[in-house]
C-alpha cells in the first residue's frame, strides 16, 4: 500500500513499483518523469 512507501526514496518506490508489477524499464522512467498525485494513486491501485 501506498502508506509503506509514503516516506521512501523514490527510487525506492520505482524499484519496488517495477519488481511487483513488473513493468518494463521504458515504462517506470516515464511515471518518474510524471510524478503527481496520479503517480502515487496509480502505485496505489496496483498494490
């Protein structure tokens, strides 16, 4: 959920994001150039 990763680097959360969903490089570096509230709500839904 969203609250675990809340306080983490982003980094973090796209290494997470990418390992659980597994999303392709291209994909994870287009959500870190778009970070917003949808971002968070998107990583959100897909935990």
């Amino acid at each position: 959920m969203l609250s675990d990763y809340i306080f983490c680097d982003l980094q973090d959360i796209i290494k997470q994001w990418s390992k659980k969903c597994h999303l392709k490089t291209h994909e994870v570096s287009l959500k870190k150039q778009n970070i917003d509230n949808q971002y968070f709500e998107f990583i959100y839904y897909h935990f």
